[in-house]
C-alpha cells in the first residue's frame, strides 16, 4: 500500500480525537468570562432544582445583571474613596517658615497635607479689623452688653483656671481688661456684682499677683456664620483667600490683655488659621510624634492638652520629654497668618493688647481636591 493512503491506526485517531476535544474545551473556556462561568454555575444549579435547563437568553441576562451590579458597587466603593479626606503625612522641619503670599494649591500641597506650620506675613494687612480693631470704642459701640464669658489667667495658677471664670457683659471685660488687677482687687464693685457665689467663695484661696483676662468666642452650632464675630464683626474681616481648598468648621474671636498669657501646652484637631490683628503671638510647637512623651492623660475631660510647661519642663517630674526635640518657634505679628498644623502640640505666648481671629478647616475630600487641581491645571481661577 502507498503511504500516502495508509490509514492511521486507533490509537492515533483516539489522540487526534482527545487533543481537538481539549483545544475545543480551551477555546470555550477563554470564550466564557468568570462573571459568565459564574451565572452558568448558578443557572445549572437552578436547573438541578427546577428540572429546567436555562435557555441562551436568560443566561446572557444573568450575566448583564451580574456585570452591572459589578460596575454599581465599584462606583459606590470609587465615590467612599472620593469621599474621604486624604490623611497627612508628617515630614520632620527644625523651623516655621514665613511667606508674603501663599496659593490654595500651595497651602494644600506644600503645608497641609506634609503637616508643616508656616506664617504668612501681612495676610491680614487687608482687613478693615486691623485698623478699627485697635481702639477699645469702635469694639464697645459694635458689641456693646451683649454677654460673654470671661476667663482668668494667673502667672502661679496657669492658663485656664476654671475657677476664675464667669460671664458678664462685654463693656464689662473691656472696664476689667483695661488694667491689670491684682487678685485682692477681685472685691472691687466693678466686678464683685458680676461674679457668681461659687466663684465668690473660691476667692480668698485665688493666688496673689496680676491677672490677666481674655475672651475665647467659637461659634455654638454647626454653622460657623453662627458666631459671635460674624454677627457682629462680619464686614471687618475675610476667610483668607487660600483657603478655598479647606472646608470652614469654626470661626473665634480671641481677646485678651493686658498683661502675658500664656496657654497650656495642647493640639486641636482640625487645621488652624490663626490671624494676628493686635499684639503678638508666639508659639512654640511639637509635632504629634511628641505625642507618646508629653504625659496627655486620655482618661480626662481634656485629652488634648499636656500638663508640661515647654519653656520650664520638670524633668524629674517628667523624664520621657527629654527624648522630644526642641520646639519649633513661631511668631505671629500684626497683620500675619499662622498655619497650626493639625494635631500639633502648641503652647502660646500672648502679649500685650492682644487680638486674633481663629479659622478652624476640616481637611477636605480627595473628589474636591481633585476636582480643584483640575480646574488649576486648566487655567482656571480656584482662589
């Protein structure tokens, strides 16, 4: 016989056979996607249940079903994402800087999200405050006895000594303000009317030397128009012009003199503006890896704030603050802006006259941000 027309044997042909039915079988699994595979696994499992094998149609629909659901939760799980704030990142400096001028996207970019302080000098030379704010009668005409609460400092007692706290009139804090006082003249009627009996029968255990006196004004809701300094204060200042990326949480009115004072070392937890109208501010900062040696006690109504005194730090008393690096000093003079990271340590010295705005941010989302940098990149004005 010719070998052109030799027949191949069985066991050939069963080979033949077997290697077709498995490039067949490659062929229609590559063919079928995992969302198919898996409508096909559910509608043969129906079928065993139903007796009814599911036709073409119905099987292409699953599928269609299958992939669409697929498509709605990565959006849902897309938008969550969006949603949320981007966390910052602490890069470690040993200075604050200072600026003349500052964009959104720097502010951003360059301070927030790297968790790093910065002054903006003169950012608030444009207001109307920083003329009219110097003079205790334009503050006494525009307020006038509307009600506020007045806090007490003492050089022996600290800052925030609860017990010298009460609420008055304005034009009543402005009368006290005026001049130091010494703990003795407490008794004064120009204050003994205001003061609570609480308050009254606490005094003879008040420590002697000078007093000084200051307001701290937030906003009471959620609203921060709803505040004091915008009722009646709304035409003498402005939210600075680079923070547009940040959403506005609370707006404080700070007044205090006549004397020093100085705050108990402490973080907030949203990004701080803080603008300098009278007076100065000085500010001396720890970074929140300072955190685990600063003795914060989480267990008190405060957690915030830290019991040590940076500039007169008990080491006996306090050995593991040894281990944190010098503070960084910044200044704050009239007419400037100061950047306070979020969650940094601050104690502030506050000097003579002093007058301040505080612009409390919550970080905003990555979809506004992005959407912010967009428009950036294009050319268009965010500012």
């Amino acid at each position: 016989m010719a070998r052109g027309t030799e027949k191949a044997s069985p066991c050939e042909t069963n080979n033949k056979d077997r290697v077709d039915d498995e490039e067949e079988g490659d062929s229609k699994r590559k063919a079928h996607s995992t969302p198919h595979r898996a409508a096909r696994r559910f509608y043969n499992y129906m079928a065993l249940r139903s007796l009814r094998a599911p036709s073409d149609s119905e099987l292409v629909s699953f599928t269609l079903a299958c992939l669409a659901l697929s498509a709605i939760l990565w959006v849902w799980y897309l938008f969550r994402y969006l949603n949320k704030s981007q966390p910052f990142t602490e890069y470690p400096i040993d200075k604050c800087e200072r600026l003349s001028s500052l964009s959104p996207l720097d502010l951003y970019y360059g301070y927030v999200l790297p968790s790093r302080p910065v002054v903006i000098a003169g950012g608030a030379l444009g207001w109307a405050a920083m003329e009219r704010w110097q003079e205790d009668s334009y503050l006494r005409e525009r307020v006038g006895g509307a009600s506020v609460r007045v806090n007490v400092w003492n050089e022996t007692r600290g800052f925030g000594f609860k017990s010298l706290s009460w609420w008055t009139s304005f034009t009543d804090f402005l009368d006290v303000y005026s001049s130091s006082k010494h703990w003795h003249d407490i008794h004064s009627p120009s204050l003994s009317h205001s003061l609570s009996p609480g308050v009254l029968s606490h005094q003879t255990s008040w420590p002697s030397g000078d007093l000084s006196f200051y307001l701290n004004l937030q906003n009471l809701t959620q609203d921060p128009t709803d505040s004091f300094i915008y009722k009646y204060f709304s035409g003498d200042f402005q939210v600075p012009s680079f923070s547009t990326w940040l959403f506005l949480d609370q707006v404080n009115f700070w007044m205090g003199g006549p004397g020093d004072l100085v705050s108990q070392l402490h973080y907030d937890g949203g990004i701080n503006l803080l603008a300098q109208v009278s007076g100065t501010k000085r500010f001396l900062l720890h970074p929140p890896s300072s955190l685990p040696y600063l003795y914060v006690n989480y267990s008190s109504s405060t957690p915030n704030f830290s019991p040590i005194d940076v500039e007169k730090a008990d080491l006996d008393k306090y050995p593991e603050y040894a281990k944190v690096p010098k503070p960084i000093e910044c200044v704050a003079e009239p007419g400037d802006i100061l950047h306070v990271p979020a969650k940094w340590f601050h104690q502030v010295h506050s000097s003579g006259r002093n007058v301040a705005v505080n612009f409390w941010f919550l970080y905003p989302s990555r979809l506004r941000v992005y959407w912010m940098r967009l428009l950036s990149q294009l050319g268009y004005e965010v500012a």
